[in-house]
C-alpha cells in the first residue's frame, strides 16, 4: 500500500499564480518556511543567465528561486550551506531535481551523526523531465539576445495561458522574444529529448514514492479529469509521500486549494513521474557536429520528422491516450 496521497492544487492569490510555472504551490511552501524565520533553496539565474542554487530568507528575494528554469542546475556550496543551517537549528526547505533531493539526504545521512536534522529539512521535487546541457542554452541564449542586454528570462510565461505556455525573454531596450513550447527552437529540443544530460534517460530517480516530503508538478490532464479545478492559469499536482507533508498541507489549505486526487491518475497524466523519457536517435550526433554558428537551424534540423513519420506518431498517440 502506498503511503503517498496526491492532490490537485493552486494558490488561493491569483498574482502568485500568474507569476509561478504552474499552480504556484512551490510559494505557499516557501512563505510558510520564511514565515517561521527559515530559509529556502531553490535554483536562480547568475549574471549569465545560467542557472544555479542559491539560498532566500526573505520574501522579497523569493522570486529570483521561484519558475521552472530548464537548464542544468548548478549546486555550488549548497549541501554544505544546507548542512550548515540545519546544524544552527534552522528550518530548511530545499526544492530541487529528484537527484539532487535524494544527494542531499545521502550527505547529510553521511556527515550529520545525530538525526535532529530531519524534523528541521523539508524537502521538495518534481516530476522531472530530464535536464539540458548547459552548453546548449548557452549557446542559444547567445544567438536568440543578439548581444544585447538581457533583463528577465520565464521558460513558463502564460500570456497565452498554462497549456500554451512560452520562453519570454526581455531585453533592456524594451523588446521581448516570446515563443510558444511549440516553436522555440530551445524548448523543442528540450522536449525532443535531444540534449538532455545523459543520465536522465535512464533515471533512477523515478517512482510515485519518494525520500521527499513533497513531489510537485503540472497537472496536464486537469481540463477533462478535474474540469473544477482548470482555468488555464496553472493547476499542480502535489504529491504528499508521509505524514508530516500532510500535516503541512493541511496547514497551508488557507493558501491554496486543494482535491485529493489517484495516484494513477498523476500517472496516466504525467509519465515521467514513473518512466524516462526516450532517448533522442539524434543525440550522439547533435553533439559531434555541434551545428557551427546557428544552433537554432541546427536544433529544428536535428528533430525534423518526415511528414510520414509524424501523421503515424499522432495516430498512436490518439490511440493509447
Ligand atoms: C528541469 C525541469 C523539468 C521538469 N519536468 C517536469 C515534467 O516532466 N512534468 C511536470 O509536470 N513538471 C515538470 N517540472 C516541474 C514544473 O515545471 C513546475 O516547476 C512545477 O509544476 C512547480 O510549479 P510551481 O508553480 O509550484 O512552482 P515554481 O514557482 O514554478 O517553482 C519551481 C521550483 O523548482 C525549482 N527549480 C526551477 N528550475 C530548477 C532547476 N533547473 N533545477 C532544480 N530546481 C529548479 C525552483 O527553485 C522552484 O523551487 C520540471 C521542472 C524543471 C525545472
Ligand atoms: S531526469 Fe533524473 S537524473 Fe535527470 S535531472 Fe531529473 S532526476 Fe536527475
């Protein structure tokens, strides 16, 4: 019998919402361990726009740790930083990749002898694609800013709503590139499986129970399943894997709506929670020729289907949905 529960959820205020990748469920977290003076994890961009971990005590830096960054996550000093709150006697939420859940937890296991840590260090991931190479987004960001000034980046944006969302980037002379997943060349790469870090195609770090306290995610299939629950502004799934992250939820039900909802049903919506994604044919030689300059071209050009190839794939893809 699993001891996990899953819910569909999204925060109360609808600002926060628009502002989040999804349902917005990662910030009612977050305010609740700034509320009680702790300290969040999460990934931010750098001066170069890539991204990495970084420590927030205060709701006002939230937003630098708050949206889905898709791009490789760089971890720095932040297992000892982590280590170091919580022998302090500080309350900790830590939001990353599944690995980088699980790595932390093996650490402090490793390093920490007695286990007051664990009442302090609540932990969240998701339900993860995979990562892309860094390289690859540098090299894109590159071509698509033009050299110039590059002021805010959102993978989510929702301009055209959750399901259709874009890759906005602002520039500092007032001009937006904005994309949707469907035609930016980086997010069809990315969701082609093309560039992905190696180990996420066979991910071991999968599975409806986890070491978290928390799995969240985007709850794809709302519209025709949980109707209720759909306004295209963005719905979570939230996966609740013991008893404290119940009790927490049960707390934050001031802040976001929530419905108990199957397991099953995150998995027949979200197949990587328990399955990694196919492997690209393509990959091995994307990375020999690397494309020269025009890693756009070369994207859209290594994912290409024949006309034939694609009719077939929608028609399975009708038939086992
Ligand atoms: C690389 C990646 C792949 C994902 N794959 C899926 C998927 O296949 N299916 C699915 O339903 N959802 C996936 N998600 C999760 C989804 O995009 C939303 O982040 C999630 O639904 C939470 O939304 P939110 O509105 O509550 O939180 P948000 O405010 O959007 O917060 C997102 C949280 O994720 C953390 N984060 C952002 N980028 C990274 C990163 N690169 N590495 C580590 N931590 C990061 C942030 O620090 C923040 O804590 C993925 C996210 C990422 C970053
Ligand atoms: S797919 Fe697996 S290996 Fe890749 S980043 Fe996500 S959790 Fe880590």
């Amino acid at each position: 019998m699993s001891t996990t529960k899953s819910f569909a959820a999204y925060n109360k205020d609808e600002s926060i919402r628009a502002m989040s990748s999804s349902g917005g469920v990662f910030y009612a977290m977050a305010q609740k361990t700034l509320s009680e003076g702790g300290i969040v994890f999460g990934a931010a961009f750098d001066s170069e726009w890539q991204v990495h971990h970084e420590a927030c005590s205060s709701i006002q830096d939230l937003q630098r740790i708050m949206q889905s960054k898709y791009v490789q996550s760089s971890m720095g000093n932040t297992y000892t930083n982590v280590r170091g709150a919580l022998l302090s006697g500080e309350k900790v939420l830590f939001c990353g990749t599944p690995c980088q859940v699980e790595g932390l937890i093996s650490y402090l296991t490793n390093t920490i002898k007695d286990n007051a840590w664990k009442e302090l260090l609540v932990t969240i991931d998701f339900i993860c694609h995979g990562v892309p190479s860094r390289m690859v987004w540098r090299r894109y960001l590159r071509e698509v800013s033009e050299d110039k000034k590059i002021t805010n980046i959102n993978f989510r944006d929702k301009t055209n709503g959750w399901r259709n969302f874009g890759l906005r980037i602002d520039f500092d002379n007032g001009n937006s590139y904005l994309q949707s997943q469907h035609k930016d060349p980086y997010m069809r790469g990315f969701l082609n499986n093309l560039y992905l870090r190696e180990s996420c195609y066979e991910c071991s770090f999968r599975g409806i129970e986890r070491e978290s306290d928390f799995t969240i995610a985007d709850f794809w299939g709302v519209h025709t399943l949980l109707p209720d629950f759909f306004d295209d502004k963005g719905t979570s799934i939230i996966l609740a894997h013991n008893d404290r992250a119940i009790r927490i939820l049960e707390e934050l039900s001031k802040t976001v709506n929530l419905c108990e909802i199957q397991n099953d049903v995150v998995i027949q919506t979200n197949s990587p929670v328990v399955k990694s994604v196919n492997r690209n044919s393509k990959r091995d030689s994307f990375f020999e020729h690397n494309g020269g300059k025009d890693i756009s071209k070369y994207i859209v050009h290594s994912i290409h289907q024949p006309l034939l190839t694609r009719i077939k794939r929608k028609i399975f893809k009708t038939l086992h949905f």
